[in-house]
C-alpha cells in the first residue's frame, strides 16, 4: 500500500448545538480535519495500482484513540456535524461530545466511500473500502483503531477490514451487516439498479433514481412502522388515485436524487451484493447489533455470523419497528450498547 | 344489475391428462363452458353504468353445485385445462377430476379479471369485480355458490361479494387475502407501477414491465426459499456482473411480458391497493389459510381479519418457504385444507 498523499488538510475548528447531543469543538479542545489525501491500492475489480483521492473526516480529543465509524452506503464521512450554520452529520445523536460515540473520549474517523467511477475499475469491492481506510490509517499515522464502528454497508466493510488487517484493530461493532448479502436483498438491490439502467438508456436519470430510492425504502423500513403510519385512504389527484405511502416515498425519492449520483448509486449497490468475508478470518473481539424488524438483514445471518466468527462475539438484538433503518433511528436504543461495546 | 348477455357460448368437452391430477372430462361427463357474456355494471370510480365482456370458464359435474374459484391479478379463468394439447390451469393440481376441488363434485366457475380500461372508467374496484361475478352468476341462472375461493386478490374480491351478496355464496375459502392491503405491499406495488409509467413514458414498457414483474416476485416468494436457492457466485458477462438471483428474476420478467399488458397491470396492481372491505359485513362462514412466510399479505393481518369477520371462521396457518406464492407451490398441504373446508 504505497501512500501518495499530499494534499493539504483543513483543521476545521467550531461549536455545534445542533442534534440530539450538541457538540463543541473548540470550546472543549476538540480537534478535526476535513480533508482529502490521494492514496493508491490495487483495486479487486480493477486493472492494477491505481490512486484516488479520499475524502475524511478526523474529530475527536486530540490525542485520543480512533475509532472508524462507517454508515451505509448514501452515507458519507460527516457522521457528526463540523459546521454550527451546517447540517447535523448523519449519526450525530450517537457521535458527539459526551454522547455514546464521545468525541471527548475517542477520534472518529469517517471516509466517503470511494466508488467504481474513482477506482476505475469494473466494480468496488468492500476489500477495496477496507484497503482505503487501512492507507488512510498509515498516512494519518494511526497505527491500531480502538474500534471499527459499521452499520450496514460499513459493517460489511468492518468485516472485509478486520479478515485482511486484524492487527489494525482491537473490537469491531457491527450494526445491520453481515458477511454476505442476502439474495433475497441481493434480489431488491437488483431490481434498483435494473431501474437506475432503465433511466440511463431513456434519458430519465432523476425519475430512475428517484423510484429506486422509493424501492430502497420499502427494504429499509419496518413492515409495522408502515402499517401504523400509512393506513388513510387513497386520494384522487393529477388523472390517478395516489395513497398516503407513495406521498413518503416520492419525497424520499426525490430528496436522495438531490443529493445522490447514478453512478456512484450503482457502484455502491452492487458491492453490497459481491460482498463475501469468510467470517473464520475475522479473529477480532466483535459486537453484533441486529434488528428482528430489518428485512434486509435478517437477524438469522447474525446469529450464522456470530457463530462462524473467530473472535469472541456478542450479540445484542433490539427490538424496533423501524427495520434496517433502527441503526438511525433508534440513538436511545443503542447509546448504551454502544458505550458498553466501545468500554 | 341488467345483464345484458346475448353472446353464445360454447361447450368445450375434451381429455386433459396434464397437472398434478389428471382431469378427463368427456369420459366422466364432466361438462366445460370456455366463453364470455356481455354484461352491465356500475363501476365504483366510473361513470355511471357500463357494459363489459367477462370471459369465463364454467366447469365440473354438470348438476353440480357451483364453486367461484379466482387467483391473483396474474391469474386467468384457467384455472383449469380445457385442452388437453394445451398448458395446464393455473392451479390443475387442484382442480380436476378427483383433486381437492374435485370437477366430478363440483362445477367451478372463474372469470379473467376484468381491468378499468375494459370498463371505461377511472379505476376497477374490488367491488367491481364481485358485480361482474354476480351478473354472470345470474346470467348463468346460478342461485347461489357453495363456495368462493379465492386467493391473493382473489381472496379480497371474495370478501367484497360476501359483504355485497351475503345471500348468494354459502362460504368464503381465503388463502393469502384480506380486508384490506397491508401498506408495505402498497409502497411495493406502488414502486412497480412506477416503474411501469417510467416505461410508458420513455418508449420502453415492456422493459419497464419486466422489471416490475422482477420487483414483485421478490414480493411473491420467500426469503428463505431465496437465501437456499441462490447463494452461488456472481458471474462478469456482458460488461457488469450478474448475480445468481437477477438470472432467475430476469427470466420471470421476460415471461410475464409475454402473456401480460402494461395498462392491465396498471389497473388490477392498483385495484388491489383501493381495495377494502369491513369484515363486520361479511357473515358468510370463512375459512382463512395464511402463510408465515408470506411478505406480501402478513399473518397478522389474517388474524386481524379473523377477529374481525362476522361469521364463523377458521384459520389455517400453513408453514411453508415459498411466501404468498404457496398458494401456488403447495398443492399437497393445501389439498386436506381445501377438501375439509368444501365439505
């Protein structure tokens, strides 16, 4: 792993109130860089060495120990937010000062994952994310992270990280993910990407994203979450009767569209589906996190993961009606677990 | 309801020796009507009455009593073979001579579902489709049916001529329906039908229409059965890579494109979504089969509906790990239930 960087990197200093936890950077000599460094691996897919410049985010108590904490796959490195006029990160309740991922406590870091497009190369595999994250580590100057924090994609990730550098982390806490893809999400992934192409070779790019992302939703939230909020009656409007769930998801769809590339969409989906760690290989001391209500991960794939993993391995099942998405939506449910986890 | 019907029809007699069970009927003077009769209704969301060819097969023992025998939107009036040089009936394990809905017992009667576009109006109601069949019911000078059984949309279409002709059917047979779609399976539905205008409005339905066919098969069958049938690897053809699981879907759709039209599935896709009925208006004596398998139409649902029916009911609860498409795939379990239900 030859390391290339040589961008400069931001130190990025502020104070933050919003989210479930508010955090202050200066205030509590907290520190973080929001910066990118041009690294090189030799892609799974690919066609040999290449390099490709990695976005990241590093915060926390300076001298403290990192943890990486990676989300899903439209997630990105701001899991907490740096910027007080700016958004809340996506995990903010759970990473902030003095919250369960304690940023007073641990450095977090967070990548964009890198895509097919970047590599270019045929596919992105989690190996690849992995092989990223481990240069960033050496260009950072990290030896060893305390944790490796993945919920979803991130988790598959995690696991692709700890099988090919075990000594580069001491626990893995997993939410969501396993060591394979079911097929039967393998299945709904599929059907998005079948429509993202459908939208390509049409010209309807937005509309074909937009309507994956509405199928994406239905494999990320809870059956009974739907049932108790969509039940009102359908109204006529614009020459066709529309239900109360297709208003949530045209609008999910069309906020992801906002924010979200086709490409990169297709990229990172079909890594979740060519994702395979032999959970044998894993000997890291590891935390499962699983939700009875995920579709999209059934719990039955954590408890075959909990059994073939090599390391000591716990695992811990929330109950939630958010499906999939309880690693979001559920900060109150999983603080402590986290807490205890990271202990 | 005017009935309007001047269509001749015709007597269809032959041998079948296809299927599960063989069904002979000229040689056990069984007796076939494969026909349709031009009938009137009074839409829900149309325009005031309206007149509409319902083609029908009517057969079984001539003086028998009659069962109303109706599947998914999918499905036809082949519920059984006519033609012994032709395809099976969508459920010939079934109905036949000698098979649970024995055809030397029973008549059984089934209609192609009729669409909104065949009915000139906005949208086809569950309601809809149980006027048509009680139309043909008179045209055909039948009282009264022993039985309805239906299943998936057949089933709520079942439940909405119980409630609106309470005199005229002595029991309901419900596998895999109920009084209502559960939310989940509408946001899925409603993704297909998207995909499906997507289609309409970039020149490729039938492109679009596969897909749709592919996203509801992941809704069809079960995970289980998806996670034992293709865990294999995936293979680099033609530029991407094709998971084990997309070869199967692919070829799903390609097959549903060729039997099936898009402003049809349009209309019976939606027409399942408008669908409710207020089980307390349905007194008939109902036996329910559900599958806890079954993503598309959750168990809890059928319980709910249990609770809620007016009259006497049972609940059959059928393990299996093909999903809401047991009522296909299952033939041998359902036989017992259906034989004791019909006696």
């Amino acid at each position: 792993m030859t390391c290339l960087a040589e961008n400069p990197h931001l130190e990025a200093t502020g104070e933050s109130s919003r989210g479930f936890a508010p955090v202050r950077f200066a205030a509590d000599g907290l520190t973080a860089q929001r910066s990118s460094r041009h690294l090189a691996i030799t892609p799974k897919y690919g066609r040999g060495p290449c390099e490709v410049d990695v976005r990241y985010l590093w915060c926390g108590a300076p001298d403290a120990p990192t943890l990486i904490v990676q989300g899903g796959i439209s997630a990105d490195r701001d899991v907490t937010s740096l910027d007080p006029a700016g958004n809340p990160g996506w995990w903010q309740a759970l990473v902030a000062d003095g919250a369960a991922i304690d940023l007073a406590r641990w450095r977090v870091l967070a990548i964009d994952w890198v895509s097919p497009q970047e590599l270019g190369a045929d596919a992105v595999s989690s190996e690849d994310q992995a092989d990223v994250l481990a240069a960033l580590l050496g260009e950072l100057g990290i030896g060893k992270v305390h944790a490796f924090v993945g919920a979803s994609y991130g988790a598959m990730v995690a696991l692709a990280f700890a099988a090919r550098y075990p000594d580069a982390v001491d626990r893995l806490l997993l939410l969501a993910g396993a060591h394979r893809p079911h097929p039967m999400a393998t299945a709904q992934r599929s059907v998005q990407r079948g429509i993202v192409r459908l939208g390509q070779s049409t010209g309807e790019v937005d509309q074909a994203l937009a309507l994956a992302r509405q199928l994406a939703m239905t494999t990320y939230r809870g059956s009974d979450e739907f049932a108790r909020r969509f039940s009102s009656e359908p109204a006529w409007r614009d020459g066709r009767f529309h239900l109360p769930v297709e208003d949530y998801l045209e609008n999910a769809g069309r906020r992801f569209v906002e924010r979200f590339d086709a490409e990169r969409f297709l990229g990172l989906s079909e890594s979740i589906d060519l994702h395979q760690v032999a959970p044998e290989q894993v000997p890291t001391a590891t935390t499962l996190i699983g939700f009875p209500s995920d579709r999209l991960v059934p719990l039955a794939d954590l408890c075959e993961l909990q059994q073939r993993l090599l390391g000591r391995t716990t695992l811990e099942v929330v109950e939630s009606p958010y499906g999939h998405d309880a690693f979001l939506k559920e900060p109150e449910l999983l603080a402590p677990l986290l807490r205890e986890a990271l202990a």
